[in-house]
C-alpha cells in the first residue's frame, strides 16, 4: 500500500487568489474585459478566464477609452500603469500587495539618491515591472551574478545601494547575496521581500523530497516559484516529476516508491491538485495523508465553487486561527486561510517584552482577532495581544475575588506608578503598592517579572489596580513563621544584610531581621560594621541567641574556628618572649597585639626597669617590642606581659647604696589587671581599686 503525503500550502497563494477573484468579480460586471499580460502563470487557469472573456492584450495602445482592463499579479512598470490610465479604460489593480510594495522601495531609493539592485529573473514580469518604478536598477540572477557586477565596475560599492528580491525567489539566494553585500560595500540597504508564503511552500517541498522516495511539483514551466520548487526538490530527491496538470503524469515512476509527496505552485489551483491527486489514487490506489485544499462534496464541483470556497471573507472583530508564514522587524505574516493576507504588527503580538523571535517560529500556529480589514490592499492586520486580553479578562476578576497572586511583566512607568502586563491586561500598581522604598526609582520595576494580587477591577472603565507590596507582605509573614518555628542556637543561615548601624548589623534570614553585633563580626579590630559589611551584602551567619516573645535574634557572623585566641594558645604558653605591637596607650600601661585578634597587657609597672610617670615616656603606638609572656588567664581571655622581665635591673648610685627591698609601687609580674572583650581584645577600662599601683 503506498502512501501519498500532500503539502500543506500547495496551491493558490495570497496573491494570486486576490487577482483571480478580482478578474471573475470584473467578468460577472463588464461584458468585454481584457488583462495587460497573462493574468497569472497557469495556463489553464488563463484558459478559463480567457473563455468566459477575459482576453489577453500586451499594450495599453489595444485599449479603448471605456473598456475594462485588469492589471496583472506580476504588476506592471510606472509608465504602462500611467498608459492604462491615460487610454480612458477603467482599470482594476490586481498587483499583489507583496510586489507592489517592492515598487515602493525602489521607487524611494531613486528618490533618495541610491542605486537599486534586484535579485531575481531578469525577463519574468515580476522583475521587468520592478525595474519600471525606479532608475538605473541594475538586476542579478544570484550571488555569483551580483559579484561579478561589482567586480567589472557595473556596481560601485561606494555609492548607497539599495538591494530587494523578486518575491518567488529561495531564501538561501537572499543570504548569499547579503553576504556579499555587507562585506564590500560601505552603505548598503536589504530588504527581504520574498513572500511568506513562498518561504514556508519552499521549505514543506524541502522535508517532503527528504523522506519520499518520489515527488510530483505541479506548476507552469514559466512559474518562477514552481520551477524553483523542482529545483529544491531536486537536490533531495532523484525521483521528481514537475508537471502543469494530471494529463502529464507518468505514474509507471511510483513502482518502486512506497511514499510519494505531492506539492504545488503558488499559480495552482485547487482543481488542478484534485485532479492530479485523485488520478494517483484511482489507478495505483495511493493511501493520503492529509490535503489543504477543501474537498468537494460532489465530483462535478466546478473550479468557481474551489475557488470560492479558499476565499472566505473576514470581519472586523472575528477571532481566526492561522499559520505563521514570516517573521520580520516589524509584523508577522500569518496565513488565515481567506482572501485576505493576514499581518500582526509586533506591537500587537504582546505586551510581555518578549522578543517576537523567541515568542514565535514560522509554521507555528496561533489565535488573533482582526482589528481591520483592507479590501484595497487585501490585507487584515491581527491583534494577538488583544484577543488575549479578551480571553484573560475573567481570569483577572476571578483572581480579585478569590485573592489569587497572579504574575505579570512591568512594562512601564506611569504617573504615580508603575503598569503591568498580566496576560495581556495592563495592570496599574500605585508608587504606594510597588514594594520599593519611596527613595528608589519606579523604573527599577520596569522589565522585571513581579508577582502582585488584584485589588480592584473595573471593566467598564477598564482599569485594574493591583498591589505588589501586599503579597511581599503575605510571602514575609509566611517565610518570618517559618523561621520562628524551626529557629535553634547554632543553626545557619544565608542572609541579606538590610542596614547598618553603629553596634551591628541586621541581616534578613529569611521574613525576620537579626542583629550581628559588632563585636561578632570579626575577630579583628575594626571601628565600625562597615568596615566589614555593606547593605545588599549576602552573608552566612549562625544564631548565638534568640528571644521569641521579644522577637529578637541575635547572630554571629565571624567564623567560630577562626578564633584568635585558639591560635595563641597553640603558638604561646607562660614564660615565651613574643613579639608584639603596640596599639593602645593608657594611664595604667600599653595593649600591645600578641595576635591579629589578640591583645596583652604590659602594666606600666612593667614597661621599665625604673619607675615611670606614664607609658609615653617610653612607648609609643606602633612600636614593635620584645615582651615575656607572664600570665594567662584561660577564662577571661586575658594576657599580661613584661618589657622589664626582659631587662638587666640599672645598678643604684654607689653613694646612695641601698639594701634591696621588695618594690612596693606594683603589682607582680602575674598580675591580671586589665579588662578584655569576650574574644581577647582590650576594652581600655582601668584596674579595679584595689589592684591601681600607688604613685
């Protein structure tokens, strides 16, 4: 049993569909018509016009002054449109838009002084009319073309240039010759003019001719898109056949192929694919897959009734569902299926900042609702962003009401606030709801993913407030219970730290603030928080303490085995000589560091082996001293040391010769008379009374 597998977009484009049915609208209103060139590249469709008298005439000088003309799919060139129109015959345009816009951008580049290049066939209609709507254009078959012209001198890259492609071409010719471009020419504008729905056509024929062991590509030998649909085809596949209607086919070539793929020009018609696929099917019963054209209910559906039934009308307000064709800077083509070609300015696609590009992908398919309908132009411009707006209207009142937290994208700042868009509905949040202090800007907010509740809707007015804050609040108190509940001295935590004081630091854990303590955070000296922390810092403290009913959590910040005074007791014990530093002087002796993190005390008594008044008169901050270690207090953390202990005693004077007698004005070499902090460091407060030396 083979299997045929029928494109999904063959057949009938945009375009043509549009000049066919202007030239049957024309037929049923006007006895005697004629079409400025074969109205399309289809024989047989020509054929059929031609019999209900559309006849083909090559110049504006066939005409009378009140007959009917149409202009053909292709377009004409300025000066054959300008002599239609002076003949006196009442002309109907059936240029696709596609083309007709390419007439545009040429027509301006000559007016701005840039030279036109077209990439495309020189002798199709398509091409000879776009050379008509500008000067000097200069027209190029492919990459290689366009660098040869440069090379003999026909183009100058120094000059502006200005370069479009003919709308049936390859996408892979655009790339090559924008590569060329851009590498060496100065000031060079590209456009990408071939048409969506060429691409996508394109790209269905390149999948099919990879895994079917045969091809048929219906079109006419002088179709630019069908014959550029063979050639694709051909490189994939040795199997293709590229015929112009169902008389044509060889089916002795499906012998030895078990899957056939079928596909169609742009210039096909619906009737043209049935008959061919049904010819597959009735003499080697061929299995199909899937089919885009609408099947007829009676065999003797005639190609007016086909034709009708690919060109439904659409309205303002009527919600479709199409394929993405194309992707550009400013819109996105989207095939609907009707007469109409269907756009979505990026503007309209959404309100979520996302890039287009990384929202969407050609082929995919999506829901919009049309905002207007061109029949001029044959165009009907979507709004996705709209349509959700209408479908995510009762999800935003059923969030008021239950007191859902919803999530939405901050896409502006607004007066007293910011707005959001959630699902595509704009939501206002007042400066008040933002969740920032009043010192931070709004525009912070603005490109951030926030998560508020709805507080107020009003869809008459269309107004829907929400509040930021309110679930910052929520989420707090639920984080802050849960904090409270697992809280334990010791445990960890990764914090933020929030503001800084003159004692300490508070650190959010998680909804609750807990204070750090200067003196818990660092085993070094230092004058103030800052000289370790900054506000917005993230820290791993560790609970010393809490109190539930007050509410209070105090924390450590410096790391328990990092303790100095540890490493001291490994490095020094009683009667060691260490070498310290001096960094306190005081009525009653000098700290001097044992340790960064360690301090000792050496009693004035001790500084000298002679009585002194006060410690200046033989230290100073910063001096670097020789002192034994004379006592250590494991508990207290506290350390006295001795300058003198280190010094020979000075002889007394032979004439004032005294019996030596024990020093009565200090106290003994082991005396520990000074107070520390918790981790070793000297606090500077006095002796007690008791312990003070005489003067």
């Amino acid at each position: 049993m083979k299997e045929l597998i029928l494109a999904k977009s063959a057949g009938f484009c945009f375009g043509v569909s549009r000049s066919v049915r202007m030239a049957e609208e024309l037929l049923a209103a006007e006895p005697s018509c004629y079409s400025l060139g074969q109205l399309i590249h289809n024989d047989d469709v020509v054929r059929h016009l031609e019999e209900k008298g559309l006849r083909v005439i090559e110049s504006a000088e066939c005409l009378r002054p009140g007959d009917a003309v149409i202009v053909r799919s292709h377009g004409v060139s300025r000066a054959e449109y300008e002599a239609l129109c002076a003949s006196g015959a009442k002309v109907a345009d059936a240029t696709c838009p596609k083309v007709k816009r390419i007439h545009e951008l040429v027509a301006a580049a000559s007016e701005a002084g840039r030279r036109p290049i077209i990439v495309g066939a020189a002798e199709h209609p398509e091409v000879r009319a776009i050379c008509g709507w500008c000067r000097d254009p200069v027209v190029v078959e492919d990459a290689a073309a366009l660098e040869a012209r440069i090379a003999d001198g026909t183009i100058d890259c120094t000059k502006p240039l200005t370069m479009v492609i003919q709308t049936t071409q390859t996408g892979e010719k655009l790339l090559e010759c924008q590569e060329i471009l851009k590498k060496l020419c100065t000031n060079a504008e590209i456009f990408d003019t071939i048409c969506g729905a060429t691409f996508t056509r394109q790209t269905e024929a390149e999948q099919l001719a990879k895994t079917c062991g045969a091809m048929v590509v219906i079109g006419g030998k002088h179709s630019a898109n069908s014959r550029h649909l063979y050639e694709i085809c051909r490189r994939f596949c040795e199997n293709v056949q590229f015929i112009e209607n169902a008389a044509q086919l060889d089916l002795s070539a499906f012998e030895h192929t078990d899957i056939v793929g079928l596909t169609a020009g742009a210039s096909v018609p619906a009737w043209i694919i049935k008959e061919v696929k049904q010819k597959m099917s009735d003499e080697i019963k061929i299995e199909t897959e899937e089919t885009p054209v609408t099947p007829a209910p009676e065999a003797e559906e005639n190609f007016d009734a086909m034709l009708e039934a690919t060109l439904k009308p659409v309205y303002n307000g009527d919600k479709v569902t199409g394929t993405v064709v194309a992707i550009t800077g400013t819109e996105i083509s989207v095939d609907i299926g009707a007469k109409y070609s269907g756009f979505i300015p990026t503007s309209e696609f959404t309100d979520d900042g996302i890039a287009v590009e990384d929202a969407v992908k050609v082929g995919d398919e999506l829901e919009a609702i049309v905002v207007r309908v061109n029949d001029v132009e044959g165009t009907a411009m979507l709004s996705k962003k709209r349509l959700d707006a209408v479908k995510f209207w009762n999800a935003i009142e059923e969030a008021a009401e239950s007191g859902e937290v919803v999530e939405g994208r901050v896409t502006e700042e607004n007066k007293g606030g910011v707005v959001a868009s959630v699902n595509g509905v704009r939501v206002f949040v007042p400066a008040s709801q933002s969740g920032l202090p009043k010192e931070r800007p709004m525009t912070e907010l603005v490109g951030q993913t926030v998560r508020l509740k709805i507080t107020e809707v009003n869809r008459g007015r269309k107004r829907v407030v929400g509040s930021i804050r309110a679930v910052q609040q929520k989420e707090r108190r639920e984080r802050a219970e849960k904090v409270w509940s697992e809280i334990e001295v010791g445990k960890r935590y990764h914090g933020v730290v929030k503001s800084l004081t003159s004692y300490g630091a508070f650190v959010d854990i998680g909804g609750i603030d807990g204070m750090a303590h200067v003196s818990e955070l660092s085993w070094s000296r230092i004058k103030t928080p800052a000289d370790v922390l900054s506000v917005g810092d993230e820290v791993d403290v560790y609970v010393i303490s809490f109190d539930t009913e007050k509410r209070r959590i105090s924390l450590g910040y410096k790391d328990p085995n990092g303790n100095p005074w540890n490493k001291f007791m490994d490095t020094y014990q009683v009667g060691d000589v260490a070498k310290v530093t001096v960094v306190k002087l005081m009525p009653f002796g000098a700290f001097a560091e044992v340790l960064p993190g360690v301090d000792g005390l050496i009693h004035i008594s001790q500084i000298a082996n002679r009585r002194i008044g006060k410690p200046e008169e033989v230290l100073a901050v910063g001096d670097v001293v020789d002192a034994k270690i004379t006592a250590v207090d494991e508990e207290k953390h506290k350390i006295s040391l001795s300058i003198r202990a280190l010094s020979a005693p000075e002889p007394a004077p032979a004439k004032e010769r005294v019996e030596p007698v024990e020093e009565d004005f200090g106290p003994k070499e082991d005396a520990l008379v000074y107070e520390v902090s918790a981790n070793g460091e000297a606090t500077g407060n006095a002796p007690e009374e008791d312990e003070t030396p005489e003067a």
